[in-house]
C-alpha cells in the first residue's frame, strides 16, 4: 500500500497562509498536539521543563509581568492584543475553493466523506471563512448560531453525540505516513537520513539517522480507520522518526525481534484493536528481541549498569517506574507488553524501551536465539513458578504441547521432575511432545475425542450430557497417569479447550492461562466439594481493611442463611463490606440485622432495574459472543453491550461506596460469589485488577460457570473455589527474567532454538501462525544479523566487516569490468 498524498512530498506552491492551513487541521483534524508542536504552532509560549510544574512556572512569568512589565509573558499579551487587532478587521479575497483544494486541506475533506462526516467539516470551514470575511467579533457570533444548529440537529451533533457514548464515533483523519515506496523513502535515503535493513550499525561510530524502517498496523490512509485483517492483507512496511531517550529511557539498535501471537492480535484487532489504546497513525508490533544499546538517558548513565555498545536481550514489559505498586509486583504498576499494549514495538530498527527491560546476553546462547526466549519462556516461567508453584512428582496437563508457549512448558515441567501430559493436534506433534520428556500425550482429533472439545452449553438439560462426553477423556488420561487427574493444568487454546482441561483437574487442582486464540468466551462445569466461608477467606488471604462484595439472595427469598454467614465471616475478618441483593426487601432486611458500620452500603439489583430501565440487565450468565474470527465486529459490539448494559450500572453503584484516593473506581478487593448463580461474568470484570479475587464457598457441582477470558488472564485476577482454582497468568516481571535467565545459565532451562525469519517475510511468518500452520516452536526476524550462529558482540562485527569488505569487493570489480 502506498500514501502517496502522504508520502512528504511538498505541495504545489499556494497563496494559503500557513496558519490558516495549521488551524484548519486542528479544528477539523481533532488530533492531540504535543507541548513541542503546540509551542511551535504558538499555542503555548513557554514549557515547564525539569522539576518546575506548569503552574509554578505561570505564576512566575505573572509575577515578572507585574512587577516589571517585562518578560515572555508580556511579549505574549502584546502578540495577542496584535492579533485580535488583525482579526477584528476583516479580511475577505482568500479563495474559499483555493484552500479546499490545498493538499493539507483536501485529504481532511477526503476523509470526512468517507466517514460520512462531511456535514460537520463544511459547518466548521463555514465558521472558519465567515469570521475571517466579517471579522473576529462577528465570526464568534455566528459560530454560537452554528453550533446551536449543529446540537439541535438530529442527524448531526445528536447523532454524533449518541455515537460517541456508543464508541461509534466516526474515526479522525490520519496524519501523514511516510510509505515504503514512496518518493520521500528515496530521498531520506540519499540523504542518509535513513539506514537500509541490515546496515552495519557501531554504536557511538555511527552516526543516528532521523528515520527507521518498522512493521505493523496502520489506518486507513482514507478513512482513518485502523486497517485490521489477516496478517498478509494488512501487515505494513512504513519509516517513522527514531525516537530520542528519555532520561529513565534507553535506546537500542535491533538486530532480531520475537515474533508471537501478540502480534497476531495486534494486526487482527481481536478482542479489541490496539489503536483504540493511542493516539499514533501507526502501530509498530513486535514484543521482545535483542539489540545494541545506542543512546541513554542521563538516570540511566548515572546508574551505570548498562553502557552504550552493550549486547542485550530486550525484556517486553513495560510498567509505570514511580508507582508504589512497583514494590509489590511492577506489573501491577499500568503494565503493559510493548508492541501490544504499547505501540512502539520492536519490528523496527531502533527501539526506545525502559531500562529494566534490557538483560545482558547470555553467553552460551546464539544472538538470534538470545533475542527469541523472553515472552514466550518469560511467560511460563512466571505460570509456572510464581503463579502454580509447580512441585517435583505432580502432574501438569499442558495444551499445545508441541509449538510456542506450551512446548515450553512442556520442556520447564520436565526438567523440573513435573510428569507432564501433552495435548497436540497431530501424530506428528505427538512424537515431538514424547520425544522430549512428556509422561503422556493425547491427541485431541482422536476419532474417541471429536465431541469433546466445545464451550459448556447454557441449556441445563445438557449439562450431564456433556460432562460425560469428557469422560474419553478423563480415561486417556488416567490410563498415562497412574489413574491419577491433573494438580495443575496450563490453558491458552481458547474457549472450546478451557472447560475440558477444567474438567481435568483432580480436587484441590489448579489451572492458570494466559492467553485464548479460539475465543473468549470461557466457561466450565463446577466441581464438587465445599468450605466454611471463613476457611476460603483465610486460604485467600483476606487482610483487615480489605473490601469485600457479598452476593446475598440468590433467588427471592428474604433469608439467605449462607449469605449470612459469609457477612459474618467477613465482617469477623474486619474487612470493609458491599452487599449486592436481588430484591428491595433483601436489602431492607440485611439492614437490620446489625452488622452496623462493617457494611459500608448495600446495592439492589431491584433497584437498578427501576433507575436505568431497559439500559441494565442483570444476567442470568455471560452472554455468548459470535466467533472473534469469523465475525469480528460482532463480537466487538457484544462485548460492548456486556460492558454497558450488564455491567457499568452494577460496577458503578458497587464503586460509588468503595472508591478511595487509591482506588478510584472502587473496585473490591475480594467478590465473594455464590454456586447457585452465574454472574462469574460480572465479578471477574469488577474485581481490583491483579490483586483481585473471586471466592466461592458452596458445592459448585452440576452447574455451568461462565466469564470474559481477557478480564482474568490479562488483569491476573483470581478465582478461588473449595476444590478447584483458575488463575490468570500474563508475561512476567524483569526480576523474573534475572531468575529465569540464572536457570538458563546453569542448565535448569533450555531455550528453543529459534526459526529465523527475513525481514520481508515477516507478515507470511505471522499468517502462517494464523492459519496454525506454523512449524517452529519459537520465531524471530532478522533485522541486521549478516550470519547465524553468532554468539559475541566482537564476531558480530567482524561478521560486519567481512560483509562491507566483501560488498566492497564486488562494487569495485564492477567498477573495473564496467
């Protein structure tokens, strides 16, 4: 694809002043304007830089102003009053159709036709030539009368704001994208402004240039809407600037990046699109990788353990450096995987990341497999040790044994002394799967299992039917175990996998997952066995002071003895109380039953369906959503329907009585749930993000459970039940990578060698992980390595040098030939 109108051509002389051409594109454009660009625009005078805020800095330039009459700020008032001296005369003979036509001008028309938003661009150039034919005073008036219209107007801002509180909005037209292609990709490289791929690159020599070469997601040059799709019909190659290092920031020269399903879900927009997350055209994916450090920030110096030249493994994780929560676990600190949730990925060839995430090459390892491990083994790792605590002589169901994230859990569990069972999808997998440890394997196309794996039906007519369609199952995997189940299961294969590895687990079991590429939509079958409501809060770990929302009432009736007793037992663990009643008169009841100030307010799902009407539905399960694959857009607006119509007014009311400085949304620390209800749906999305979990107490067996996978296992909340547990699991932390990278050293873990990609084949590399047809275990794309098999920062350069020689070589035997 190629953007020639974007491509930074420059535009055909024109008599537009340059201000009005600027001004145009932030009124109708709608785009967010950094302090840089605002201050070059005259928006801004001044910045607060260092460790003065904008309001102390304002203060003083008042201060200056009065007392002396001079300074920036009297420069600004006398440029203002300048201006509105101009603006107030009119200033009529500027082409209307000229300034339409301009190139800057008429992408911004373009786009708004698309989007069927035409209407509202003309009102604003309306405004825009009015005041600029009548004068300042009479174009402010006029403006008011226009907007007036523009509100009242049912097709217009009625309709706009409507779309907006559905997140229908129409998208915003897209700045200008430099393409691959394009004139301007010629003319930065003449000018050494941009490197060719795989270009020599000797940190602190060579010189930095203005522009890279990156791969990812892009929007729709016409539209501005994100371009999602299969990875060969919308993976994009595109130049953008390199970006300069904080002082907390680092940036590094990539030689290979980690190719995974992050990037498969970024290009894909499934569950959500990424571009809804950032303001940028672009989205470069690519999460982890190895590279040179070429540029530091002044903190990152001054701490000393990195230096420019190092070789490094890249770390994805990115976190919030200064929050309280990094003492607890830095993923709890508004974490988030670059190239995924954060847009500037390492597809490209310079890469800025925080310092945390660089760890210094393992000797042993090739740079390409050095640049291939820390997602895909970071994340079991953490699975593994941190979230299961995996003991030597238990047993681990894996899914996807034989490729990515569960080949390497096979591999950790079996070196760890863990009798590992398999799930693949071939004959072929499966002697992978035992070839390398593996206690046993099931091959889930075995004709005995073709029934099994499907998503829990909502009818309860067929719950019996079902569980015993597990049944073949269950005995395969006895027969390999000793007649032992699972203690822990490793879930990522989605919503047709998860309630059968569920149903594998043995009492007191536990299953945690981290990702779900056949859907989302998970549910299971509970299990039996209950607790005392004060055994589950101390297994949980329940502290004094925490917040707890109690189910009361699962049908009608006034008294609910279990819910009583989970008050109580709550209350005797001196936490902060919300109970959620199904009727008025519930509410009224556990009122006045004395548990005073230990209940903090009470929430009637009665009432809520008397305020919000037909705006709230209170669900008798999780509603099922389309397939994501096949039908992308509604499974979206399903989603969205779930967050709005049963969930927001429910949350809202909840977190209106247990919002705090630190918790503003009020989420609970802890949901107590209750078996004779599914509103699992409902509790895992309103528990405190990672810290955060859903206790049962009673029997849960015969019933169907059902939830939002991305809610637990991206926001590692967790669901605690007597005998059974489901833990969200995601990446790891960089102190984990220390930890995991100490066992690689000394041999406890291996790393997969990796299958090596060229640049350029890249997106055929992601559409093969797509269509699951993928062989290797584990991927990455070669951004600048001239050979395999290096293992030094010095044989990199000496491979570097014999590269140039030899081009050289060959220029200069042309040179004599010719």
């Amino acid at each position: 694809m190629s953007n020639s109108a974007a491509s930074g051509a420059a535009p055909a002389p024109s008599a537009v002043p340059d201000t009005l051409l600027d001004a145009i594109e932030i009124i109708v454009g709608g785009r967010n304007l950094d302090a840089p660009t605002a201050q070059a625009l005259g928006l801004v005078d001044v910045i607060a830089t260092e460790a003065h805020s904008a309001v102390e800095v304002a203060a003083q330039l008042a201060r200056e102003y009065i007392l002396t009459g001079t300074g920036p700020l009297a420069e600004a008032f006398a440029r203002r009053q300048a201006a509105l001296s101009q603006w107030a005369t009119p200033q009529p003979g500027l082409s209307r159709a000229e300034v339409e036509a301009h190139p800057r001008v008429a992408r911004l028309l373009a786009q708004a036709r698309a989007v069927g938003g035409e209407k509202a661009v003309q009102r604003a150039l309306d405004c825009v030539f009015f005041g600029l034919e009548h004068g300042y005073a009479a174009g402010l008036r006029h403006e008011a009368n226009v907007f007036a219209e523009a509100v009242a107007d049912p097709e217009g801002g009625q309709a706009g704001i409507q779309a907006f509180l559905d997140k229908k909005s129409a998208p915003l037209p897209p700045r200008p994208l430099i393409m691959v292609g394009s004139p301007e990709e010629q003319a930065l490289l003449e000018r050494g402004e941009l490197l060719p791929v795989g270009t020599p690159f000797y940190p602190g020599l060579t010189p930095l240039p203005k522009y890279q070469y990156a791969q990812g997601l892009i929007k729709d040059p016409k539209t501005g809407a994100a371009l999602h799709g299969e990875p060969k019909d919308v993976e994009q190659h595109f130049i953008v600037p390199v970006p300069t290092p904080s002082p907390a920031e680092v940036l590094v020269y990539v030689l290979a990046s980690e190719v995974n399903f992050n990037d498969i879900w970024a290009l894909t927009g499934i569950p959500i699109s990424v571009m809804d997350d950032h303001d940028q055209d672009f989205h470069i994916t690519g999460s982890g990788g190895i590279g040179l450090i070429v540029a530091m920030g002044s903190e990152v110096k001054r701490e000393g353990r990195l230096q420019v030249g190092d070789l490094v493994s890249i770390y994805s994780g990115q976190n919030d450096l200064f929050s309280p929560l990094v003492g607890l676990d830095p993923m709890f600190a508004d974490f988030g995987i670059q190239g995924y949730q954060e847009p500037n990925g390492s597809h490209g060839q310079f890469l800025l990341v925080q310092p945390p995430q660089l760890h210094h090459k393992l000797e042993d390892l090739t740079i390409e497999a050095a640049g291939s491990y820390m997602l895909n083994l970071g994340t079991i790792y953490r699975a593994l040790f941190t979230t299961l605590k995996i003991a030597p002589g238990k047993r681990l169901f894996v899914e996807g044994a034989a490729t990515g994230t569960g080949f390497e859990a096979l591999k950790v569990g079996v070196r760890n002394n863990v009798k590992v069972t398999g799930m693949v999808s071939s004959a072929e997998r499966a002697e992978v799967v035992k070839q390398h440890g593996a206690t046993g394997v099931i091959n889930r196309r075995a004709p005995e299992l073709e029934p099994c794996f499907t998503k829990v039906p909502e009818d309860p007519a067929q719950w019996a039917a079902w569980e015993a369609a597990g049944e073949p199952l269950l005995a395969m995997f006895r027969a390999q175990n000793e007649g032992h189940l699972a203690d822990y299961a490793v879930s990522h294969a989605g919503e047709r996998s998860f309630p059968r590895s569920f149903q594998l687990l043995a009492p007191g079991g536990t299953l945690t997952f981290y990702g779900a590429s056949s859907g989302y939509h998970f549910t299971f079958m509970g299990k039996p066995g209950a607790a005392a409501p004060s055994d589950m809060l101390q297994r949980v770990g329940l502290r004094a002071g925490q917040s707890v929302l109690v189910y009361y009432g699962i049908s009608e009736d006034i008294v609910d003895e279990t819910g009583i007793e989970i008050i109580e037992a709550v209350r005797e663990a001196h936490a902060r109380i919300v109970v959620a009643t199904q009727t008025d008169a519930q509410k009224e009841f556990v009122a006045s039953l004395g548990f005073g100030d230990a209940i903090r307010g009470l929430v009637s799902i009665e009432d809520l369906r008397r305020r919000y009407g037909a705006d709230f539905v209170w669900p008798a399960t999780m509603p099922a959503f389309p397939d994501p694959k096949a039908d992308t857009e509604a499974f979206k607006e399903a989603v969205r329907l779930f967050n709005e119509i049963n969930f927001k007014p429910f949350a809202a009311a909840v977190g209106r009585l247990l919002a705090a400085p630190d918790n503003p949304r009020g989420y609970p620390d802890m949901i107590f749930e209750r078996a004779g209800q599914d509103t699992l749906g409902i509790s895992t999305t309103l528990v405190k993000p990672y810290t955060g979990r859903v206790v049962y107490a009673e029997d849960m067996s015969g019933r169907r459970y059902s939830f939002y996978a991305p809610q637990v296992w991206m926001r590692q909340r967790r669901i605690d039940m007597p005998t059974a547990n489901i833990w969200g699991t995601h990446l790891n932390n960089a102190y984990e990578i220390v930890a995991m990278n100490d066992a690689v050293a000394a041999g406890l873990l291996e790393v997969t060698p990796p299958v090596v990609v060229g640049w350029a084949d890249l997106p055929e590399a992601h559409q093969a992980m797509w269509d699951n047809r993928h062989a290797g275990a584990t991927y990455v794309v070669n951004h600048a390595l001239p050979r395999l098999g290096l293992k030094t920062k010095a044989e990199l350069f000496e491979a570097w040098a014999a590269q140039s020689a030899e081009a050289t070589t060959e220029d200069d035997a042309a040179t004599i030939f010719r």
